[in-house]
C-alpha cells in the first residue's frame, strides 16, 4: 500500500493526482469518490494496463480498521475479477 501525501488537498483528501504517478502507476482522470476516498482510471506502466485505483484520504489511512477493510475490499474485487476472466 502506497502513502499518498499530494498538497493541495481540502479537509484531510488528497488534492489533484491527475498526471502525477503513485508507485508505478499514472493518474489519468477521476472516476469518483465516495466515503472511503477517490477513485482514478490509472495507468499501470509495469503492466501496460489500465486499472481502477482507490486513494484513501490521509485520516482514514492512518487508521488501521479501516485500511484493514480497505485490503479486504481490494481483495474481493481481485476474486471477482480472477472468476470473470475464467
């Protein structure tokens, strides 16, 4: 799991990642957010792929409860996403 600390953020949410890159991923654009923080359509350049990433906001990723359902969401749509591509 990446730490993300973009300045320019509002209450504690990370600010614009747009053409920035986290670990070896590219920020691309927003596709939304919701309460557990931001989603980017990402370039992943390791694997010349795109993929969905969630960046959780600096309050929320300090707590270990909720990075612990955060792996655990990211782990069901891993699952999901090995059964549809059988």
């Amino acid at each position: 799991m990446y730490k993300v600390g973009v300045p320019g953020g509002q209450n504690g949410i990370p600010g614009q990642l747009i053409g920035q890159r986290v670990g070896h991923y590219k920020i691309l654009h927003k596709i939304g957010s919701g309460g557990m923080g931001e989603v980017y359509l990402a370039e992943d350049t390791t694997l010349d792929r795109q993929v969905a990433l969630k960046v959780l906001p600096p309050e929320l990723a300090d707590d270990t409860e909720r990075r612990a359902r955060f792996t655990r969401e990211a782990k069901a749509v891993a699952d999901c996403r090995t059964c549809n591509d059988e």
